[in-house]
C-alpha cells in the first residue's frame, strides 16, 4: 500500500493501482472515456488529465499513471477543468450532435461529460465526418461519424473477445475504427464493443428506436442460455423486454455477455409464444380453459408407473422439484428425466462414481487462478462462449498455458502458445487413457495415489492403453500424448475442462471418469486453480442433476421412457419444456414413440414440434416472468425475479405442478420460497441458502469430493470408410439448444443448419463453399449448406444440431461418430 | 466509403500466386514481430499486397486481418492497389511550389490522365505528389523511380513521358 494524497484526502491505495483506479477507490470520480476497467489502460482520450504536485503541476493521464508513495494529487482544479472543456470542445467539433435520434442518447459518455462540464459553445470550427454507416449486418450498427476513437471497441474485442474484427484504419485526421479491407462487421456479434462504446458509435440494431434509455425499467436477470450462469439487465418498458443493458460491475464475469444472451432476448415478448391451453378434440388442438386442460391432465397422470416425465433443464429449481414431487408422491412413478438421459451422464454417473458428488469439483472462477488449462474440445468457446472470454483472459492477459484436445481446431486454437492436439472424432477416451497411463509410467503421479481407491484396478486396465498403441488409433503421435501427460503433471496448479450437452454424446460417464482420473492421480484436486470443470449445457443443468431430477435405480431413462411409449408400456407422457423430436438422437424413432404413447401432454412456451403432436399443451412462463433459482454449472446458485408480469393466461411451470398435485389430492407448497428452504435443507451444499439471502447475493453449493480412481472403457474406434466422412454434431457458436431459434439475434446471424469441411475434402469432392449438399447416413439425408473452413481436419465434418428445419437428429441416431457421405 | 466498395465490385483482383507469400512468411515464421517484414518483402515481391495475400498471411502468421489491414492503412509504404513500373514523384514541397511545382503536377495528370495517388491502366505509371524531396536546390523537382529530374519544365514532362513510354515493361 501507498500513501497518497487526492484533493487534499490523505488515502491509501494498493501499490499497483493507477491514480485513476485509486481516487475511484477513494470515492473521487475522474471522468474517463477511453478507460475501462476490464481493459489495459490506454490513455487515448485525455480526459481523466490530472495535476501531481512532485511532476511540477504538469497535467497528467490518471488512467495510466501508477500511483507512487506520497504523491500528491488534484483532480479538479480550475486548469484542469479548463483543459477537459478543450478536450470536450475538440471532440465536439466531429462529432454529430444528433442526440435526438441517437439511442445512445442519456446513457452517453459525451453527452453526460458535455453536460457535467457545460460545453455550450465551442470555439473552433471543422466539418463533421461524413463516413457511411455499416448496416451489413443485423445486430450491430456502426456509425464512425459518431466515433470519439477510444478505442475501447477494437481493446475489447482483442483482449477479451480474442476475435480482433475492429481496428483503427488510417492515420491522422482520418483515423477511423473499421474492419479488414472497409468490410462490414462479420464476428461474433457478441456486442461486447457495443457494451463499451462511450457514445453511440456502436449501436444495437434491434433495439433502434424502441425507447429512450431513460424510460427503460433496468431488471436484474439471469440468462436463460447455456449453463455459465451471466446475469443479464434486461431493458424492460411496457411489460416488453426491449434489450439488455450493459452493467460492468455485474456477475463474475463483469457485464460481458455472449451473442445469445445479449441479442437472444426476444423469445420473451415473441408473439408465436402460447397464450392458451390446448386440449386435443378430433384429431385438433382447440383452445379451452386452464380448468378443463388441467382436469384432462389430471385423469391421465393418475397412471402410475405407466406414466413418465421428461423435464426441461431449463426450468428453476423450485420447479423441478415439484414436478419430481409431481411424479414420485402424487402420480407414482420414478420414470422422469431430462436433456436425452445421456446428456447428464458425465455428472450423474461419471463424478458421482469417480468424486462421489454430481457436481464438478472447480468454478469458472479458477480459470484466472491456474496455471495450466487442459480443454477438452475447443467447442469450449462455442458452447460457453463467456468461459471462452475467461480462458481468452487467461492466456492472454496471464500467459496461462493452454492445451487442447480435440477432434477440430477451434476459436481456443488461436490464442497465443495454445497447443491443440487434432484427434480421431470419438478416440476421446482413450487419449485421456493413454495420457493417464504415461503418467503413471513417467512416475508422474502424486506419491499416495496407491492408496486411493481403485488404483490397482486402474493400472492393471491402463495396460492397453500405452502411448504407442493408443497413438494408432487416435491419430496423435506417442510423443504428443507424453507431452500432454508430463505438462498437466508438472504444472503446479491445473484445470481441466470440457463441455457436455445433447450434442456431445461422446463427453458421457466413461469420459467423466477418465478425467477425474487425471485429476486424481496428478493431486490436481480440491485446491485453487486445479480441478475439473464440467460444463453443463444448459441454464440450469446442473440444478435439475442436483435437483436428483433424473432416474434412480428403479425409474427409466429418457431413452427407456421413449422405447417404452413405442411398446406401450408407457401410456401419459409428461413433457415440460423439451424439444425431442428436434434435440433428441434418431428423430425417427423419437417421432415414432411420440405418435404411440396414447397420451402427450406438453407444457411449452412455444408450438414445437413435439408440442404439436401433443394432446393437451399447456403455455408456460419464461425465465423472465417467473421467481426462481438457477444452479450454474460451477454450482453458483442464483435467484431470480421476474422482470416482467406473465401473460395472465399463462402459468409457470411451478403453478401447472401444483395446479396438478392439487388436484391428485397432494399437499401444494405454499410458495417457491418455502419450497426452496425444503431444497436447501435437502440437497447436499445447499444449506443456508434462501431467497432471501440468494436475492442480495449468489451462493456457490459446496462440493465434497470423495476421490476414487474408475477404470473407463473406451468405445471402439469407429472404422473409416472408403468415400464417406466421418460425422460429429455439437453446438454452434450462436445456439444453444433449442430455444434460441426464438431469440431473434442468434437467428439473424446463424439461421439455419450447414455443414462444416475441410479444404481439402472440399477440393476432392468438388464442393465449394456456400453449396448446398445432401449428407446422407445409414438413418437418413438431409440437405445442408456448406461451410469450408480451416479447423475441421481431413476426413470430418461438423453438423450444429439446434434447427427444426434442418435436424441434425435426422442423419444421427446418437452415435459419437457417424460416417456420413455427401452428393452435390 | 462509398468508392471504395464500388471499386471493390468494379475491379476483380487478378490470380495471385501465394507460393511467393508462403516462402516469405516461412523465412519469418519464428522470428516475434514478423509482422512488418513479412509485409514489407510481401510489397516489395507483388508490388503491392494483394487482399488474398493479406487473408493468407493473417491466417498463418494467427494475426487478425483487422490488424494487417490497420498496418497497411497506416504505413505510406503499404499499397493495396498494383503500382506502376515506373513511380513518378513530383515535389510540391514549399520550393518547388514557388517554381511552379503545380503546372508540373497539371502537366502530368495531362499526359498521363491519371490523378495523384493513382496508376495508369497498364501499370506503367504510378503518379504521386510528395511534400519535400529534400533537394529544394534542384526546385521544380521530379523523380521517376531512382533517377532525379531538377529544373522541371513543362517540355521536360513530355520528354520524361515520352521516355518511359519507350522502355520495356517487363
């Protein structure tokens, strides 16, 4: 700490704070443009100018001086207010002042700093900049005539994004921030530059002329995406949620959001969302009331065990466990599931055989901590893109060393002194074998690890999976694989991560386990910056697994529920908020169990279509109209409210579960408070959590590993064909599940399915880019656009698995690894 | 803006042959910052840097393209159009513009129909304006590639034109 005085305050700051980060510690607010507190310091607008009495009251930048001790400083006196006007004046003198149709307009930078400091006239005079405004893309307008060259949008995209789509073009004068060659904007669209942007340069374009920022309602939110848990500021007026608002001290991850959850909002206010319940007559689902729906609901579900519930990972906490309740106590029956029944695997039997507990043993927060990041599949990014962020920070900002394995080269592939090892699709395990058994052969591993359980089974199973001959048939040279096994050992802190979800069938208990053994062996557990991060997929896939909403030893999985509504042994199926014909493996034989169960009751917010071949739908509530907690995938248990009122119509979840148990004579929770103080008392980790508490702060659920070494079992090596490509599906950058083909964003820029090859399989077939081709499977053909590009190796291709027009599902019956061959 | 993108739709950029690229980019693969260099042997091998040669080097040097394109954009030395064979450089500098540097200028853009900044269809002439040669002695001053014309007239625009016109262009 330093001694330091600011306007005449004697304060302290850390040794490493700037003047700038010291005085706002300090309660003295230096007005900033191009600083922010995410990004290096830059000191490009001069207006955070400060005087230092020992730099002989020279004017200097607050942002990028280091504070030293017993400096004394002023931040306002008159000539420093006098050289702020100037600065603003000379900004004023390009910049429109079309504040009346500008959006940025009462949440601006320079209009705030203009007004603070009374800039009503100016002294100079300069034509306005005339540069054309980019409207080639859907989501993100620019408008350089506005631009105050920060910088802050090209800083963020490099050093966080790790995307670098914007920079500053040109010299002097005509110094503009712009893409490669004058091109539109063709990135991410994550928004992140239009989070940072001081003035209105970067703009939303859905939310163009919706409202004035002061009339939007700022609700705290959780995203309802992927599984990392970002808190989102939706931008509410009129009941409607308009956009989400930037907030930097928001979340661990500061405010930064991905493309779904900054422009996937618009789900909430879609008029195709259901409004009515729908109870089939004649072959029609004709609107009635919620009593009449809710009775025919009733009478089927008092079938026992030949009824059976497939859940949503998307719904709350509180919600699953009623509909569990629902199930188990009021109906009868322990055949309830969720997310394919596989899709939890790695969880629900992978860590609770290898660390005894469903959860993963490490958060997001250890990502900045470690030392080595051991990622599985560089569909890290695309699944989690802000887990992505977080690594991109790590590697660069940190110099954390990076290793991939992966059966492409990706996003993460880029980052400076990442190491991607390419491997066959579906040789997952065996690797992550081959690496645990050159550690023990290397002598790497921790010296009591012979006395954690399972270890001799463990060793005498690695026997097949030497370097050498695992390198046959996974593709990586014996060398490689050593390589991998000695840096993750001898890093004194390391994570490894790896994402799971509908289309990552490959990531299953097997995968899970040979993690964890990697981990246990090398000691890489219950300390800081070590352990293994499973990345769930959904927004709350890690509550509906500690919500025990899966099947227990006497319930059928998700996959037995469908072969059982085939052969009839299940009559009423329950789905709430699930998609399978369109997320499940093998659409065919989904479609086919769905027509044969006598009776299909969907609780939906929108017509899918699986809720179009139910017989009764009942239209439920988003994440943003309803109270609840969500369990992020590093177990960050979040409350939220709803930041909107439902349409009166409509019922959450939580309501149609305890319309139901009400009417099959149960005991109804009298609230979702008092029923999540029942899950908090129940649930391992959960104690002492409450609304109320959740409200004010997140919690993290404890998580109390019991380490044992489990012998996995590799599945076979899929054989190559002659002419055909080997086939894996997984999610798409701007996707997740299938939910976001309502957000209106994702959908701008990634509308529908495509294939993804390599150049050279491309050149060989005669395929270009942009064509359209027939994919073709033993289980089907579907017709897909074509995407060549780098990262797909020889012999692959990639399938996003999220559309209803084009199903991945209908060329895929859940196999790891399809051979695939592909007609123009 | 609006130029530069009907140019792009106007003008088909002709085959490039990356091979040239490749060679230069491996002899710096492994040195850090080869970003400048690689550029600099690239300009001075294609005489300009070609779009797909700019993609080319982004992508295996793991630079963005954003990030070339603002480096080529600030250096005088980049050029993302072909050049002439022969550069004519006019001085406009103080002392030459007092000798009548812009009759010289006006004569040229006469001769050659072209502006400044710009090249003539068959690539034999590249015509720019520069602010000081640093030979105000010689004013009017012109300068075509490496050889220097002091004491610019009107007449001697003809001959310097007629001159070059004559010599091979490969």
């Amino acid at each position: 700490m330093v001694n330091l005085t600011i306007d005449d305050k004697q304060v302290t700051a850390p040794k490493t704070a700037t003047i700038y980060e010291a005085a706002k510690m300090n309660g003295v607010n230096i007005p900033i443009l191009c600083h922010d507190k995410k990004l290096k310091p830059f000191g490009a607008c001069r207006m955070c100018l400060v005087e230092v009495e020992q730099m002989k009251g020279r004017q200097i930048p607050a942002c990028t001086t280091p504070v030293t001790e017993g400096m004394i400083i002023r931040t306002s006196t008159p000539d420093i207010v006098k050289a702020r006007k100037m600065v603003l004046e000379l900004l004023l003198l390009n910049h429109p002042l079309d504040c009346p149709v500008c959006d940025k307009a009462g949440d601006c930078d320079l209009q705030n700093l203009t007004y603070e400091y009374k800039v009503d006239t100016n002294r100079f005079v300069d034509e306005k900049f005339h540069h054309e405004i980019d409207y080639n893309n859907p989501l993100i307008e620019r408008d350089m005539n506005r631009c105050v060259l920060c910088g802050k949008c090209a800083r963020i995209c490099d050093e966080i994004v790790s995307f670098g789509a914007l920079t500053f073009i040109d010299r002097g004068i005509e110094t503009k921030i712009g893409c490669e060659f004058e091109d539109g904007l063709n990135c991410e669209f994550c928004g992140s530059c239009i989070s940072v942007c001081p003035v209105g340069s970067l703009l939303a374009r859905p939310f163009k002329f919706k409202a004035r920022f002061w009339s939007l309602t700022k609700q705290k939110s959780v995203c309802g995406y992927c599984g990392t848990g970002c808190n989102l500021t939706l931008g509410v007026k009129d009941n409607k949620v308009l956009t989400t608002l930037y907030d930097e001290n928001q979340g661990f991850h500061k405010g930064q959001l991905c493309v779904r959850g900054r422009f996937g909002y618009q789900f909430i206010n879609s008029d195709k969302r259901l409004t009515s319940p729908l109870v089939r007559r004649n072959g029609r689902l004709i609107e009635a009331s919620w009593e009449e729906a809710l009775e025919v609901v009733a009478a089927r579900l008092k079938g026992g065990n030949s009824v059976a519930a497939l859940g949503s990972s998307r719904l709350t906490n509180e919600e699953l466990t009623l509909f569990k309740k629902l199930m188990l106590e009021n109906v009868g029956s322990s055949n309830f599931d969720h997310s394919a029944g596989y899709a939890h695997s790695a969880l629900t039997s992978g860590f609770a055989r290898s660390f005894g507990t469903t959860a993963s043993p490490a958060s997001i927060l250890d990502i900045q901590k470690t030392d080595l990041l051991f990622v599985i599949k560089t569909d890290s990014y695309e699944t989690h893109p802000v887990i992505g962020f977080e690594i991109n920070m790590a590697v660069k900002n940190r110099g954390i060393k990076l290793n991939i394995i992966s059966d492409k080269r990706g996003k993460l592939s880029k980052l400076p002194g990442a190491n991607t090892f390419v491997h066959k699709p579906g040789s997952e395990v065996s690797v992550l074998n081959a690496i645990a058994k050159s550690i023990l052969d290397d002598k790497l591993a921790v010296g009591s690890v012979d006395s954690v359980q399972g270890y001799a089974e463990l060793a005498e199973a690695l026997k097949a999976y030497t370097p050498e001959a695992v390198s046959a048939l996974c593709g990586l040279t014996a060398e490689d694989i050593k390589k991998i096994a000695r840096e993750y050992a001898s890093a004194d802190k390391a994570l490894i991560l790896f994402p799971i979800g509908q289309g990552y069938v490959s990531h299953n208990q097997e995968m899970s386990c040979a993690v964890a053994n990697l981990s246990i062996l090398t000691g890489k557990l219950g300390k800081e910056g070590c352990g293994v991060l499973c990345m769930s997929e959904k927004n709350n896939s890690q509550g509906a697994v500690d919500m025990g909403f899966f099947p227990r030893a006497d319930g059928m999985n998700a996959q037995q529920i469908l072969d059982a509504c085939k052969n009839g042994s299940v009559k009423t199926l329950f789905v709430a908020g699930e998609n399978p014909i369109v997320s499940y493996p093998d659409k065919s034989k989904v479609t086919t169990a769905l027509e044969a169960v006598e009776f299909l009751i969907v609780s939906e917010l929108f017509m899918t279509e699986t809720a179009a071949m139910a017989d009764v739908v009942l239209p439920a509530c988003s994440f943003a109209e309803k109270d609840g907690t969500f369990t992020s995938t590093d177990r960050r248990v979040q409350y939220v409210s709803p930041s909107i009122r439902k349409n009166s119509n409509c019922k959450t979840d939580f309501e149609i579960f305890s319309a139901l148990i009400s009417k099959l004579g149960g005991q109804t929770p009298v609230s979702s408070s008092l029923l999540f103080s029942e899950i908090s008392s129940n649930t391992d980790g959960y104690a002492g959590m409450t609304h109320v508490s959740l409200r004010k702060e997140s919690a993290f659920a404890s998580v109390n590993v019991k380490p044992k070494l489990i012998v996995p079992k590799a599945s076979a090596a899929v054989s190559s064909e002659p002419g055909k490509l080997a086939m894996v599906t997984g999610s798409a950058l701007y996707h997740s599940g299938t939910l976001s083909q309502f957000g209106e964003g994702p959908m701008h820029v990634c509308p529908e399915a495509y294939v993804e090859m390599s150049r050279k399989d491309a050149a060989n077939l005669k395929i270009h880019d942009k064509d359209i081709v027939t994919v073709s499977s033993p289980t089907g053909s579907l017709k897909l656009n074509v995407k060549v590009t780098a990262r797909i190796p020889e012999g692959l291709v990639f399938v996003p698995y999220h559309f209803s027009a084009a199903p991945v599902n209908a060329i895929w019956d859940g196999a790891p690894v399809t051979m695939v061959s592909l007609t123009k | 803006m609006s130029d530069v993108v009907a140019q792009k739709t106007e003008e088909q950029e002709p085959e490039v042959d990356l091979s040239i690229a490749d060679a230069i980019i491996d002899k710096y693969i492994d040195i850090p910052g080869n970003l400048m260099p690689v550029l600099q042997a690239a300009q001075d091998e294609y005489g300009y840097i070609p779009r797909t040669v700019a993609d080319h080097i982004a992508e295996r040097l793991n630079v963005y393209p954003s990030q070339i394109y603002g480096v080529l954009t600030f250096y005088a030395q980049f050029h993302l159009k072909p050049r002439g064979k022969f550069i004519i450089r006019v001085c406009v500098g103080t002392a030459c513009h007092v000798q009548g540097a812009p009759r010289i200028v006006e004569t040229f853009f006469d001769k050659l129909g072209i502006g400044h900044a710009e090249t003539t269809p068959d690539l034999r002439f590249t015509f720019e304006k520069v602010a000081c040669l640093g030979a105000c002695g010689m004013a009017p001053l012109a300068m075509v590639n490496d050889s220097t014309y002091g004491a610019m007239t009107v007449q001697k625009v003809d001959d310097i034109v007629a001159d070059y016109q004559q010599r091979p262009l490969k």
